[in-house]
DNA sequence: TGGCTGTTTGGCAAAATAGCCAAGCAGTGG
DNA sequence: CCACTGCTTGGCTATTTTGCCAAACAGCCA
C-alpha cells in the first residue's frame, strides 16, 4: 500500500478544508476569472465585511490565494491554479449524478 | 462576474470538506489504488474503528467513496474518481512549494 | 442457540469553526 | 491635523466537528 507522508495529508488536508466552506468556495471560484478586490468579494458572499475577510485570511493561510494592496484596495487573487481544475470537476460529477 | 448557483457551492463545498481531514484524506489516498476494507483502513490511519467508521460515513455522504458489504467486512472504493487527479495536483503544488 | 468478528451508532466532552459587533489601522483627501 | 474609506483583528457566543467509550447489530460458525 503507497504510504503517504502525515505531514504531506495534513499540509493538502488543510487546503480542501479551505476550500470546504460554500462561501469561501464562491469567492475561488470568482477568483478563478481574475483578481478582485475584498469589497467585489462581500458583494458576492453578501456577510459582512469582518467574515468576508477572515474568511480570506483562512484561503490565505492554505496558500491557496495571495493578496496585494493596492492603493486603498486590498485585490486577492489565484494562487493555486490547479484549485480551478478541481472545482471544474467536482461540478461535472454533480451535474452527471444529477442528470 | 460569473455567478454559480449557491446550491452548487454548498453541495460541492461538501466534497472539499469531506477531503479536508488528514485521516479522510489519507484513507481516499489509499483508495485510490484500490478497494479496501474498513480494518485495512483502520490501520492506515491509527484511530479507534468507531472514529474510522465515522469518517467513511462523512465521505459515503459526500459520495466520495461507496461501500460494499460481502461478507463479514464492508469494501470501501472510489466513487468520484477526480479526487484522485485533485489530490496529485495539490501534492505537486505544495512539493514545488518546498523546492 | 450462543458466541465470535467486523462494523456502525449513540452519547458525551473537548476542541475547532462561524459570524456578528466593535475597535483598530493604513492610506487618502480636505 | 481630522475625517473618511477599505480592510483586518479582537472578542464573544452559537454551532459544528472530533474522537473516545460503550452499546448495538449483522453475518458467520460451532
């Protein structure tokens, strides 16, 4: 059986967790367009701005997006590409089960 | 701004959260190779079999992996086959990461 | 029948997460 | 300097998740 590394499952686990929040998920998924701004996000998500924002902290933390100030802006964008991929994906197999 | 459906994101944020466990992670690493029973798993990742049992029931509910009973132990498999690809994607990206 | 093995379920306490409000903070403009 | 905008952080409570133990349960064999 393929041993993998707990340090390797914990590290990846993180990043699904990440991505395991329906909000959190849409704000990716938006991402995935291009960068936008944290208030373009709140708009999206429709929280409040402080949940918005750690909700961000937490895609972050996963390396997942990275975010630049810009002026009074602060523009998160896609940091792992592949992210696209899975959500592409996982839609695919939703949509299949659902037909 | 592509808009997806709020049902779409929290049904597939379900998935990635399913994923977002060490011990769920490592056990659909494992399966990715093949089937495997309940006590396989078990020593995989090291918890108590009721914890075990726990967590394949969140990846059977997410439909992650399905579960068949023959005989006198249940074979767990792969149900949504792209985790597999998902799982390599994020691998690679945290060991370019490291590098 | 009764006891065994492999697995699931119920129940609980500890830990983690979510989301709101309020406060803080950096950059901008009057 | 002051006030304002855009965002983050602290603090709090409500909810969810985790993981153990004990109990239940299904299939097999004596």
């Amino acid at each position: 059986m393929l041993m993998a590394s707990p340090q390797l499952m914990t590290h990846s686990a993180k990043i699904f967790k990440a991505l395991g929040h329906p909000s959190r998920l849409a704000m990716v998924h938006a991402l995935c367009e291009g960068e936008k701004c944290v208030c373009e996000l709140q708009e999206l998500v429709g929280s409040d701005m402080s949940t918005v924002s750690k909700h961000l902290a937490v895609l972050r933390e996963a390396k997942v997006v990275s975010d630049e100030k810009r002026g009074m802006q602060v523009y998160y964008s896609l940091r792992m590409h592949c992210v696209s991929t899975f959500i592409d994906c996982v839609e695919n197999a939703l949509k299949e089960e659902a037909s």
